[in-house]
C-alpha cells in the first residue's frame, strides 16, 4: 500500500492504542450511562430500589478492575481471564480446528459466519491467543456503537468501526474507501489480522452467506492496475466458522424473523442490541467450536462471485453439526435418509440429552414462531445436504 499520508487517516475509525487506554478506561469509569447498563444486568434490585448507591458500587468495582491496565494488550489479556471461566459456565465444550494452517507473524483476513454480536469475534480471538497466535483487529457496525461506552468498549479491544449510518452516496463510497484501506493497511503493512463478517448482520435464519458487497469493498484499496485476484491474495482470505449447538438468541430471533413475515417490517426495543450482546454471552451454548479453513487462493479468488462461493462452501463443510441440527430438521421436514447417513457418523454419547434439552427449548416458543425457530437450526444442515448432492 506504500506510505500513509501525514496525520492518521484512520483516526475516526481505528482501534485505540495504547497511549490512549488510560484516558479510555477513566471516561468508562464516569459514564453514568454505561454504569446504569452494568447495574440493571448485574445487580437488578438494587438497581430499582436505590440506583445511586448502586452506580457507586458499579464505578469503585470498574475502578478496582481496570486498575494496572495500561495497553490493549493489557485490556484483552483482563478479558481473556474472564471469558475462559465464563465460558466453561456456559459452554459444555469449546474446541477449534485449522490453526496448523497459518503462519505464525503473517496477517489474515477472517472472513466468518456471524450468529452472535460479540462472542464471534471473542472466540476467534481466544482460539488463536491460547495458541500464540496474534489476536485479531475486529470490524463492528456502527449501528451498535451509538452510546459513548459502548464504542469505547469494542475499540479498545481491537474493534474498528464500519460506518453504515450514511446516506450519500459520495459520503459512503468514501467511508468504503477508508474502511477498504484500512483492512489492507493492518494486513499487508502492519501483519495484522483483521475479522469480518461475511455478510452485515447476523444470520437469524441460520443461512449463512457471504455478500459479494463486502468482497468489492475490500477491492476498492487496490493498487493501481491491480486485478481482483491479485488485490484479494495479498489480504489472504481465510474462512472461519462459528458453531454453536445452541444460541442463546434464538427466541428473539424467531421473534424478530415472525414480524418481518406478519408485519413487513420489525422495530427495535431501546437497547435491544446491548441486551442481545448480553443474551449471547452469558446464555447456554452447548457444544461451540471454532474451524479456520484453509487460506483461498488461485481461481477461488477470480471475482467477487468466485470467492464469494469458496466462503459458502468452506463454511457450511466446516459447520459442526449437532443433535440441535437433525431434529430440527426431522420435524420441519421429516426423516430424510441422506440426515440419517451423515448423522450416523457423528459419534455423541450426549445426543439423547440435546434433544430433550431442544424439546424443551422448542415448548417455549409460540406456535406462530415454531418453524422459524426450527429453521434457525434446520437451515446448517439442510444446506449441508445440498452441498453433497
């Protein structure tokens, strides 16, 4: 990409450094805001009887846990010792594959599923940290950003900020613009890895697919007389799947999915993100497992289609199926032969006690929602089915 003009372009836009991180956690510690999002989800009756002594206990135990931080290494090291205990809480197993395929000291781009804001990210950030692997730089709609705290929160722990609340069309191309030259600048420059979502948003639906839309925007920073190809392997591209046996969200996502299909249109309660980011990290999630694929390269990456479909394919190959998955699918589409065959393979002493625990997952939901949910879950392996044919 060759040398930054002076300043910092990116400044806007870029995670913070660690110059930055201790007048950071000092504004965190004050944000009354961000202390009244604590005390509701943490300490809910006192929160309601007397909110003032409860901002006070919120900020001295902020005060005492950010304490000696004083770089984003620090930060993340602090969140790393807490998610590993957390999710041995709420996880029955955590597991990761594909890391013998990259190189140490070498920038990725992670280009991956998306079913939960904020534990995607950390869980590919914690899978490659416990095995000495550089922790990634994280991209994160500014949709979820609209309070102070919150931005403060993703930035100093690598996040950097898609801009998508921009109407015109000469403001957006320059924000892709900065956004495209950002990833190549932290990859090919700096050799540092970088995560994105293949598509905006999560897959309520449980289909995931990669939007050609992203693939063209991580072209925009090309060189001059660079093709496609050539632009996309020197960010060398790497599939990465997520899945989750069971997703804490999954009833509001019916929900949601529901009022698209009754009402034509679905509008978010205040905070509903920040509640769905607190939902998926502290809901059960059964088995999880995180699969890097092999890095694309050659004619994967002829054109924004080509490789569009190698990231389809990697991920539903990668996509680790459970019981969650086949009954779902044996009661929105009943006994399927070619399900029976692929789920004989799968050896899970556990399968009996999934498929109660999905039972009664299900019983909770309204009718009118039921086979939304099912397909949520039914859709990874349908697809799979697909696939193989």
């Amino acid at each position: 990409m060759g040398a930054l003009p002076p300043g910092d372009p990116f400044a806007d836009i870029r995670p913070y450094r660690d110059d930055e991180v201790p007048a950071v956690l000092a504004r965190l510690v004050r944000d009354p805001e961000f202390a009244d999002v604590l005390l509701r989800m943490r300490l809910p009756r006192i929160a309601r009887g007397w909110p003032g002594f409860g901002r006070l206990l919120i900020r001295l135990a902020l005060a005492r846990i950010f304490r000696g931080i004083r770089s984003v290494a620090d930060f993340q090291a602090l969140v790393g010792n807490q998610l590993r205990p957390h999710m041995a809480r709420v996880a029955s197993s955590l597991t990761v594959s594909g890391l013998d395929r990259l190189e140490r000291g070498r920038g990725y781009l992670f280009i991956g599923n998306h079913r939960d804001i904020a534990m995607d990210p950390a869980l590919v950030n914690l899978m490659l940290h416990d095995q000495g692997y550089d922790t990634v730089r994280i991209a994160i709609g500014d949709n979820l950003l609209s309070k102070g705290f919150a931005s403060d929160l993703m930035r100093i722990n690598k996040s950097f900020i898609v801009r998508r609340g921009i109407s015109g069309r000469r403001e957006k191309l320059a924000a892709f613009q900065q956004l495209s030259a950002y990833i190549r600048h932290s990859v090919v420059d700096e050799r540092c890895s970088v995560w994105i979502a293949q598509r905006e948003g999560r897959a309520k639906d449980g289909i995931d697919t990669t939007d050609t839309a992203i693939l063209k925007m991580l072209a925009l920073s090309r060189g001059a007389g660079q093709d496609f190809a050539t632009a996309l392997a020197e960010l060398n591209p790497v599939p990465v799947t997520i899945s989750y046996e069971f997703d804490p969200c999954d009833r509001d996502k019916a929900r949601e999915l529901h009022a698209l299909r009754a009402q034509g249109g679905y509008r978010k309660a205040e905070h509903e993100d920040l509640q769905s980011i607190y939902r998926g990290i502290m809901g059960d999630k059964g088995r999880v497992h995180v699969a890097f694929g092999t890095p694309l390269a050659g004619a994967e990456l002829a054109d924004d289609q080509a490789l569009a479909a190698a990231i389809d394919r990697a991920i539903l190959r990668d996509y680790r199926l459970c019981a969650t998955h086949f009954l779902a699918h044996e009661l929105l589409h009943g006994p399927d032969p070619r399900a029976q065959r692929l789920r004989a393979m799968l050896a899970d002493p556990d399968w009996p006690a999934s498929e109660q625990r999905f039972r009664e997952r299900l019983a909770e939901v309204p009718e009118a929602e039921r086979d939304l949910f099912l397909a949520m879950y039914a859709n990874p392996l349908r697809r799979r089915l697909e696939l193989e044919a």
